[in-house]
C-alpha cells in the first residue's frame, strides 16, 4: 500500500507542478509588448500652409462673408500650425468631388510608406505576422483595407485578419485591445494594428457650421504598430509592456451619441457634425472610464487620501462649514507621462483641467496638434512619438493613453516603458524645435479681423 501512496502523492506533486506552469506560460503569453511603430510622415508637397488653407476656404463659393469668418477663427484657435498634411485631391482644387480612386491614393501613400518602413526597422517580415487589425472610420471599401495590405505586402493565408469602421479617434485603442485578445489565442504570435482616416473623400462643402469645422481639424497621418506576446524570442527588444486597457461607452446617452456624428445638412451634403457639446461629453466619459481604471494604476495610498478628503468634505458640507478647494486624484503618483488625445485645444484643455496637470504634462498633445493637426485614430502614436523623440521615456516608466471618439467612446491603457526609448520617428527633422518658445498664429497675422466674430470652441 506505501508504495501506491508514493505512486499517487509523487502524481498529484506532478499534477500541481504541471498546473502551475502551464498557468504561468499562459500569464506570459497573455502578456502584450510593444516591438516598435511607426508614424506616417506625408511628402512635403502634400503640407497646408497658411495660404493653402485660406484659397481652399476662399474656393468654396457657397459661402457667405459671416461663414468665411467664422471658418477662419475656427483656424486661427485650432492649435495647428502650418506643416499638417493634405489629401492631394484638395491641393489639386477637387475636394468638392473626389473619386473612389483618390481615397485608396491616399489609404496606398500610408501603406507604402509607414507598413514598409516598421517592417524593414524590426526586421520583421510580412509573412511573420499572425493577426492584422486595421481601423479606418470614414472609409470602408470592398474588398476590405485589411485585405488590401494583405495582398499588397504578401501576407500568409493563415494570418487572421479584423477591419474596424465607424469607430472615430479612439479606435486605436480599440484595435489594440481586440488585437491583444487575438494574440491569448495565439502564443508566439505578433500583431500589425494600423490606424489612419481617410480624408479625400469626406472633406466636407457645404455651410453647416457645425460641420465646416472638421475640415479646419482634421490632417493626414496614421500608424504602423507591431505587437507580440513572446517575451522570450523578443527579449530586450520590445520597447513597452501592456499593463491595462480600459474603455467606456456613453452612446445610450442622446447628447454623447449625437456630439460627433455624421450626417447630412439640409442640402443632402454629408459631414462630420462637432456639436459645442463635446468638451463635456469627453469629460463625462473620461470619467466613467477613470473610475475602472484609477484602482488598477494608483497606489493604495493615494485612494486612500483621495477617499478621505472626499469624505471630509462631505462632512464639513453637513455641518455648514465651507470646504475650500477641489480634492482630485494625484495621478501623478501612478503614472509619469500623459498621452492625451490631441483631438483640439479645448478638448486638451479639458482633459487637462480634469487631471490636474501642468503645461508640461500636456506639451506633448499640443506640440502634435501643432505639427500634425489631429490625425483621428493616430493622433495618439505622434504623441508617444514626441515624448520619446525627446528623451522622455524611460526604462520603468509608466505612460498613460486617453482618446475619445464618437459614439461617444473614452478608452485608457497604461503601458510600462521597458528599456529607454531614443527613436526620433517622424519628429527627426524638427524635434529640436518644439516646443517653441511662442506659438504665433500666421492666420491671426494675416487674417487680424477674425477677432470681430463670436466666440468659437474648437
């Protein structure tokens, strides 16, 4: 009888010991890291300058005087600068008519050169990666653009393919997240997430105000990011880890749903509606999702002094003592950079004020809205780019990403920097200039009346 009791105990210590790494092999390849990415940087034909913009405002000829001016203060407080990017189809004067063909130039342009350009920086070959997500909002030809990179760089018959539409400038996140929840299913894998929007073919011209601002936002860009959940093939390679992703939703609510919105004006024309709504909406939303988030990314501590000060608060109100001040959370004691949508002005200056954070804290989305102009889904890959550009990230570091796009969506990760970050990207050639030592508006200069119309938030 001994004998089968060593028999069964020596079993069961196998049985635990099988338990136990194959639950540890399955938290590492859960795991998400970052190999490298890539931002598209459009050929210099492609910029729009001062002048550019004003004749393409000038050219729409079913605008009044009160419409060009208000154009114009649309641009003047829109944070961007005079090197953000065009489709070529508005440089050649046929925004008011674009073709199919002009849409996939544009989806192509990207393709070629920011695609190419992550695989030949890794070393990775097409036919290596496993799972390809790529969201577009506004553009969703057929066959799909997932099918399109697939056939344009040769990718394996094996390798899973997703195609997101619709779902604004938080769909990078969104991508990443399904790509990281592809990746569990596959060990030893990587993952392509490529986010652009398509801008040729939904410039909008027409003369609802709430729609004309989009194109004054707006700019060509995307990116090229590649993942893997192989930390032992990759290691000291992989430039950040994935530590959590959270997203929230607020479409049920009328006002959120309808704050960016596609639609069309009174004419039939079809645009992209930004209702004076939507700094609240990014708040209210930034809100919800922080609530999940905030417990997986601060100390105990700072919960604690949060929840105490919160409660003092309420106390000294019941007993009609003033509480002077607002208590809000440190994040700071959780996380050392800040990648903020840069989406406009007003809406980094919410995020900004929701937070608590410094001018240096948001330097990096206002240099990007400078340069780039908002990107959509993208955006948020420039500003990453400029804070490793100069220096900022190193090994240990905690980077915290918040976008927001229509529906109206809010979605948060938090990423662990896991060896120091140098690349220059497509900051190379003008890194060293920003920030500024003052941004001056060459539309204010040469436009100085637009100071006469009414007040614009953009």
């Amino acid at each position: 009888m001994e004998p089968l009791l060593m028999l069964t105990a020596l079993l069961l210590v196998h049985a635990v010991a099988f338990l136990v790494c194959t639950a540890a092999a399955r938290r590492r390849h859960s795991q998400c890291y970052l190999l490298d990415y890539v931002c598209h940087k459009p050929s210099d034909d492609r910029k729009v300058s001062t002048e550019v913009a004003g004749k393409v405002i000038e050219r729409n000829k079913r605008l009044g005087i009160p419409d060009y001016r208000f154009l114009l203060r649309v641009i003047v407080r829109s944070g961007i600068g005079e090197e953000s990017y065009s489709p070529r189809n508005v440089l050649e004067h046929r925004e008011d008519s674009p073709t199919h063909q002009d849409a996939l130039e544009e989806m192509d342009a990207f393709f070629d050169e920011a695609i190419a350009a992550l695989f030949l920086r890794t070393g990775i070959a097409p036919r290596d990666v496993d799972v390809l997500v790529v969201n577009v909002s506004m553009f969703s030809p057929a066959p799909s653009l997932a099918s399109r990179i697939v056939h344009r760089f040769g990718m394996r018959e094996d390798a899973a393919t997703y195609n997101l539409s619709g779902m604004g400038c938080s769909a990078a996140l969104v991508s990443l997240d399904l790509a990281r929840n592809a990746l569990r299913t596959r060990p030893m894998s990587l993952a392509l997430v490529v986010s652009t929007e398509s801008i040729a073919p939904n410039w909008y011209a027409g003369t609802d105000r709430s729609m004309m601002m989009s194109n004054c936002l707006f700019r060509c860009g995307g990116s090229a990011v590649l993942l893997t959940n192989d930390p032992s093939s990759l290691q000291g390679r992989a430039k950040m880890a994935l530590r959590h992703l959270v997203r929230a939703n607020t479409a049920a609510d009328d006002v959120a749903h309808g704050c960016a919105l596609q639609r069309e004006d009174d004419n039939g024309r079809v645009g992209m509606s930004l209702s004076k709504a939507l700094p609240k909406a990014v708040v209210r939303v930034m809100a919800l999702n922080l609530r999940r988030l905030t417990p997986r990314v601060l100390p105990v501590s700072e919960i604690l002094r949060f929840a105490a000060s919160h409660m003092s608060k309420k106390l000294l109100s019941r007993v009609h003592v003033k509480a002077h001040g607002r208590h809000k959370i440190n994040f700071k004691t959780g996380v050392e950079h800040f990648c903020l949508h840069p989406g406009g002005t007003a809406v980094v200056e919410a995020v900004k004020e929701s937070f608590g954070l410094d001018e240096d804290d948001v330097e990096p989305s206002r240099m990007t809205l400078h340069r780039w102009g908002n990107t959509s889904s993208s955006s948020l890959w420039y500003v990453l780019s400029y804070m490793e550009a100069k220096g900022r990230l190193k090994r240990g570091d905690r980077v915290l990403m918040l976008t927001f796009g229509s529906g109206f969506k809010s979605n948060s990760c938090l990423w662990e920097v896991t060896r120091d970050m140098t690349d220059k990207g497509a900051w190379a050639d003008c890194i060293d200039q920003y920030p500024p030592e003052s941004i001056t508006n060459p539309y204010m200069e040469k436009y100085t009346w637009v100071n006469e119309v009414e007040d614009v938030e953009v």
